[in-house]
C-alpha cells in the first residue's frame, strides 16, 4: 500500500521499543534516556503525513475502548506517532467498560475528545448533534486514508455527502471448527463453499447426547443472540430486512434466514441463549471446553482461542444460503466539531491508518484491516485460523439494510427490540412467526413512526 512490509514492521517496532526504553532506569538514566529518545522523519517512511507531523504542535486527546491489551496497543500507536511529531503530546483515554455511556456524558457536557470511537451504529446521532467534524477536506490532504480501501466501508460513516466517521478496522463473521470433534465422530471438515443445508446436517451429526439422552454432552453448533448473527442471516438468503424506512423482518427471506438459529435451537443442536446463561458460560466459552463443536463469532475472539483452545481448531465462511453477506461490525473514528486541534487530530488518524500505525495493531488479531492489500498479507492477517475465509468475506461485506438501519440513527433501539423478540423465540416462548411480527410492529410504531 505505501512501502515494503519488512521496513514498516521493523520501523514500527524500533519506534515503540525506544520510546519504551526511554522510561526505564533511575534519575540519570531518565535523563540520559531523555536526551536520546530517537525522532523520525519523512526520510524514514513513505507515511504521507510525516512532514507536516513534524511541524504540528499541540495537544489531542483520543478516546478508546477496549481490553487491556488493546490499550496497550494503542499506547504503543500514539507512541510511534509522536516520534514523528515531537511536539505534539497526546492524550490517551482509554475506557475500558461503559463506553456508550461515558461518552455520552462527556457529549452532553460539551467535553468531547478530539478524537473518539463509536459503533457504525452510533455514528448519525453525534452526526445529527452537529458534533462531528466533516472529513472531507481530511481525506483530500491524506489520499492513502482511502487508498486500495475495501468497497463500501466508508458508507457507514459517510451522512449527505459528508466523511464523518473513518473506519478504523472490521471484524469478518465466520465459523470456528473444533476440528478434534470432528475427527472423534468421523465427519468431514467443511470447506468455504458449504452450504446452510450442509451446515443444519453436520450440526447434528456433532451433537452428542449422554448415555441415558437425557442431557447434550457436545452441541454441533452455538447461536448469538447479536446482531452480527442475525445480520447474517437474513443477508444470506438476499433479505431487506430494513426497506423504506420501517423493519421488515417479517419478509419471507428474513423470516428464512433467522429460521436456521431457531430450527437449530429446535432440533438441539445448538442450545438456547438461556440455556448457555444458565450454565454460567458464554458460547465462545463453550467452544474453547469442547462443549461446542462450530461456533459463529468474529474475529474478536481469536486471541482467547489461540491462547485457551487444547484442540486444533480452524475457520470456514459462514454457509451459504441464497446469497452471502458479512455484517459489517466496526468502531468508527470521529473528529469532533469542538476540537481545537483539528490538523493534528487528522494527522493522527492518517498514522494510525498507515502501514506502520496497523502494524502496531494487526498483530493481535482482533480485527482486520479496511485496505485490501493488507488483507492478502499474512503480516497483517496471520494465522491462526486460515485466513481465506476472512479474506473472502470482504468480497460480500454490509449490505443496503444494514447501511440504512444504521443511518436511522436508531439502531441502539431497534437492536433492543429485535433481541427482545428473538430471545422469545429462542425460548420458547413463541415461534419465530410470532416474534417477527411483534419485532415489526414494535419497531414500527414506536421507533419508526
């Protein structure tokens, strides 16, 4: 994308161990330490935006969520950054739980970080505030921001003609294997052309029951209760399940497509959300205890696995209904309209977004990156699991519905509804039928009137 992989991965890693470094040791070394913290400069990297870093001075504050890992990441971004830009000091604010709400807060109060991440779901109503900053004068001074980026992921953040949210990475929806499981009851490993069919079938030659069949030992498969799950679902049988401004799952191809969670809790290959809250688990959890053998999830979950799972284990794409769509689940970064330092805040974003500001974070794993070059780099998408069925998923990622529930500015809302009403079904409580069309109504008279 912008230079060799090689000189960016090592450019990045000697930029965060000497800064490291630097804040070791006692008073003498500190200072020792202190007058020979390493800068860079535009002769080491081909980042479009170093020149200008070294002239920016001032202070942003940036506002993240995440686990501890992740805030250790972004320290180390801002970090390398700031060795190009010396006399810029940023802030970081990391808020580790209750995101949503603390920035909320902070919102209400006027007090927005100069830059912060929301939900490609929260993006229109901090929009709708006039409280982002619109970036397309950003994207005009830093060309690689969009530069071999993936079709359709800057629609999420882009509100009548405007830029003003920038995806910073996204997460592809996919299907773990236990592949021990498999082997143990001599099924065979699905391949990335699978079918839903194919995938109800092998659920339940997975399923193993006790002795007596009173209880499931291992269930084929897991559903969430999410809206990545759901998303899904519907999009793999083509369904707008939001048409027009209204909910629509009540349409015969969204009705198709949540009816492969429900058939699956129905036949007991999958158990239900309660059922898994009642163990005291979480499903990924039961995947990594052996007590599911396929599991939906995104690639949030791949650091746990490669550190817990005691079976080998690997990834195939989502099984294919009519169709297939990847639901696009992303953290959006914003500028706000209040900062002051609007140049510098921009100058960071486009670090972060460059090779050398992904290489700090693509390692993990928790998510990939929106450029497709990088995609097909196994620096940037390593392994494990295989990475094709991640690759593959960026040819089919979002869709119309999704892009148009999210631009509502109330999908906080209709999520809640939708849950409400799956979780019912999902129980017992009602059939399928039944909940899409209490989810409709709901949704229809009272969110979107």
């Amino acid at each position: 994308m912008k230079k060799t992989l090689k000189k960016t991965l090592a450019l990045a890693l000697t930029l965060t161990m000497s800064v490291a470094l630097a804040g070791c040791g006692g008073k003498k070394e500190e200072e020792k330490t202190q007058e020979s913290t390493p800068t860079a400069s535009a002769e080491d990297t081909n980042w479009e935006g170093a020149s200008k870093a070294a002239e920016l001075s001032g202070k942003v504050t940036y506002m993240h969520s995440g686990d501890d890992y992740e805030r250790e990441m972004y320290a180390n971004v801002f970090k390398s950054y700031q060795a190009y830009a010396p006399n810029v000091e940023v802030e970081q604010m990391y808020v580790p739980s209750d995101y949503a709400t603390k920035l909320q807060t902070l919102a209400a109060a006027g007090t927005l970080p100069d830059l912060f991440w929301t939900s490609e779901a929260g993006v229109k109503a901090y929009y709708e505030a006039g409280m982002l900053s619109d970036m397309n004068g950003v994207l005009e001074e830093y060309p690689q921001l969009t530069e071999d980026i993936i079709d359709g992921v800057l629609e999420f953040g882009n509100i009548d003609g405007k830029q003003v949210a920038f995806p910073k990475d996204w997460t592809s929806y996919v299907m773990y294997l236990n592949l021990d499981l498999f082997e143990e009851a001599g099924v065979e490993v699905p391949t990335n052309d699978w079918t839903v069919e194919d995938y109800k079938e092998i659920a339940a030659e997975l399923t193993q029951k006790s002795s007596d069949g009173e209880r499931v030992d291992v269930y084929g498969t897991a559903i969430n209760n999410y809206r990545a799950d759901w998303i899904n679902w519907m999009g793999n049988f083509g369904a707008e399940w939001f048409k027009d401004g209204k909910s629509n799952l009540s349409s015969p191809e969204a009705l198709e497509g949540l009816s492969v969670m429900y058939d699956l809790v129905q036949a007991g290959s999958a158990p239900s959300p309660g059922t898994v809250s009642s163990t005291g688990d979480s499903e990924d959890r039961l995947f990594v205890i052996g007590k599911v053998a396929m599991y939906p999830s995104g690639r949030w979950v791949i650091p746990s696995f490669r550190s817990e799972c005691d079976f080998e284990w690997d990834a195939v794409e989502m099984p294919k209904g009519t169709t297939r769509t990847c639901p696009f689940i992303c953290s959006m970064v914003c500028i706000a309209e209040t900062s002051e330092n609007k140049d510098i805040a921009a100058n960071l974003l486009s670090y972060q977004m460059s090779d050398e500001g992904l290489a700090l974070v693509m390692e993990s794993a928790l998510s990939l990156p929106v450029y497709t070059d990088l995609l097909a780099n196994e620096d940037y998408v390593n392994t494990p699991p295989s990475s094709d069925a991640f690759i593959n998923s960026a040819e089919y990622l979002g869709n119309e519905s999704q892009i148009e529930a999210c631009l509502t500015g109330q999908m906080a809302e209709y999520n809640s509804i939708i849950n409400a009403g799956l979780s019912d079904a999902f129980e017992g409580v009602t059939t399928i039928e039944e909940a899409v069309k209490i989810i409709d109504e709901q949704a229809n008279t009272t969110v979107f009137k």
